[in-house]
C-alpha cells in the first residue's frame, strides 16, 4: 500500500495518499530523494551518496556525518510516511511499495503505449525544476538527468500529441506538441510536427507563426537556421475537411435553361398547384378543399387571337374541363416555340 507520494517532473514535492502536501524538506534531503528514486532498485550506497552531496566536507566522516543527519531530519519530516524511507550501515533505500514515483509512471507508460497511460500522467516541468545544492558532483548528475527526463517527457508529449490527433482533438493535440517543445526546444522535429500538426487542422496562421518563432529561436540562440523539415512542414497541402454531413450545404442541382414559352408552361403548372393548395377556401372549411375547384380563364386579348382556330379553342376547352391531372399534361403540352394559342392562368392573376 502506498503512503509516499514523490513527484519529481517538476518542482519536487511530497504528498500523502489523500493529496496533503509534506512540509518540503531542504535542498540536501530533496536531492537524496531524487537520487534514490531515479536509482536501479531504487538503492544507492552511502558512499555514493556521500560523493554526490557532501563532497565538499572538510573529511569523510564529517560527510557522513552530515549524511546521518540529514536522513534523521528527514524522516521526522515524513512523520507517519517514514516507513517508505530505510538505510542500513552501507545502503539507502526507498521502499518500492509504499511510495509511488513520477519518474517510474513515465517509463512505465512510455513502454505500455496505450491511450490511457499516455494521457493520464501529468507533467509539471522539468525535472527537478528549482532545487539548487550548489554541490559540483551533484550539479553534475542533475544535469545528466534532465537531458534523460526531458528526452522522455518530450516522447511522452509527443505520442500525447498524436493520440489526440488521431481522435479529432485539436486544441489538446496542438497544447501537447507546444508542450513537446518546453522539453527539447531545439529539436527540428519537435517544431515540424507542430507546424505539421496546425496545417493538418487547417490553422495555417499558427503554422505560419510557429515556423517563424522557430526560425528567431535557432538564429538567436544557435545563429543557425533549422533544418529543412521545419519549412518543408509549413509548405504541405491538406485536402479540405469534409463538413460532417448534416453541416453539408445541400444545393439542388441547376435546371438547364428552358425556351421563354416553355418555361411559361412550367411555371403556370407550379402557380395552379400552389393556388389550389393554398387556398382560397369557403369560410369555415377546416379540411383539405376538392381538387376541382380551381377555375382558368383566358385573357380577352389572347382569346381574340385564336378566334375560329380550331386548335386553340380546343386545347382552351380541354384545359377547362379536364380533370386537374389532364389539365396539367395539357399545359405542359403548349409547344416551346412561339405561337398565337392562347394562354392560360389561374383565377384571380
């Protein structure tokens, strides 16, 4: 059972399994802790401890010395949690089961893979962000494990990224490969799969504004220009994204144009339908009207030009006592091209 929190992937600190913070203990006893939890087995001699922290003493057994004293400190410090923290005469241990690791989540979801281990571990900074012993031999391990952890964090951010991606979560994936870069801020392919990544979700302008932060950074910081994969990644064509369908505009399809007459027929059709749809109705009549009570009429001036002929005057009569579905064919028969038949058109037009 767990009863030791240590968290190192940023600002160290220690916690209890309710989430209560410990009283952060000083840089010295703060440093052994790193040591040990980043450790095979998570042990380490108290020769080795003592070359790393306390190297500058002014003997060995005032390092060790300081060694004892810092470990009595600390474990009053831990009170009930103490347990997680054991030492004998030649070796410092921590307890595998009682304390639970940030360093050791990393590695472990680094090497499942899967979506949950990868986007539940939360990363606070760097490792070991802050803590300063000022001790060369320690100064010089510290560093050695940063470059390690911020390798490792900066693939942990950067599969986050692609998982994300992959799920259509744009604002977090583009949040992880930012993130990638607090890591490794020089790595070319670090800023070409932001870049990449902002293309790919159409935001060209952050593409465009990332390639150029790149571009600055390696100038002032290494007065070099970043490889050609940084602006290889700003130039990529991206198909356009397909709207999901209820989003689609849906247009119907443009008609051909049709001849002035026959267009005239068409549109006399639709204006009958929609009269004899629409109304009017006798008053109080709540139900769908007949469909025969729409009346046509022939304009005078179009009946005086087909006097005696005996086409028009029956293609007029017909439409005028055909059903409505007969009706209709026969509008929609009047020929396309100019003629003298007259014209037909719903009642009250």
């Amino acid at each position: 059972m767990t009863i030791l929190r240590l968290s190192l992937l940023g600002e160290p600190c220690l916690t209890i399994p309710d989430g209560q913070a410990l009283t952060t203990p000083g840089p010295k006893a703060m440093a052994l802790l790193a040591c040990l939890a980043t450790a095979p087995d998570l042990r380490i001699s108290r020769a080795t401890l003592v070359d790393l922290l306390w190297s500058d003493a002014s003997s060995t057994s005032a390092a060790r010395h300081a060694l004892r004293q810092c470990l009595v400190r600390l474990r009053a410090q831990l009170g009930d949690a103490s347990g997680a923290l054991m030492a004998d005469a030649e070796v410092v241990w921590l307890n595998a089961d009682l304390v639970a690791l940030d360093v050791t989540e990393l590695r472990a979801a680094l090497l499942d893979g899967t979506r949950h281990s990868i986007l539940s571990l939360a990363i606070r900074g760097r490792f070991c962000a802050g803590l300063d012993v000022r001790v060369a031999g320690f100064e010089a391990w510290l560093s050695d494990q940063r470059r390690e952890y911020d390798q490792l964090c900066a693939e942990l951010c950067g599969k986050a990224a692609l998982i994300l991606a992959g799920a259509g979560e744009e604002l977090p994936a583009i949040a992880a490969a930012r993130r990638r870069l607090d890591f490794e801020p020089f790595q070319d392919d670090a800023h070409a799969a932001l870049i990449a990544l902002c293309v790919g979700f159409g935001r060209r302008q952050e593409a465009a504004l990332a390639h150029a932060a790149c571009h600055d950074l390696f100038r002032s910081e290494l007065s070099i220009e970043p490889a050609p994969q940084v602006d290889a990644a700003l130039r990529v064509k991206v198909p356009a994204r397909r709207l999901p369908l209820p989003l689609q505009l849906q247009t119907a399809p443009i008609a051909p144009r049709r001849p002035v007459f026959g267009a005239f027929a068409a549109g006399l059709a639709a204006a009958a339908t929609l009269f004899h749809l629409l109304g009017p109705w006798p008053d109080g009549q709540t139900t769908e009207p007949s469909r025969n009570q729409m009346s046509i009429w022939v304009s005078p001036a179009s009946a005086g030009a087909v006097q005696g002929k005996a086409t028009g005057t029956s293609l007029t009569k017909a439409a005028l006592t055909a059903s409505d579905d007969a009706r209709g064919k026969i509008i929609g028969g009047i020929p396309d091209e100019e003629t003298d038949y007259a014209m037909l058109y719903p009642a009250g037009c």
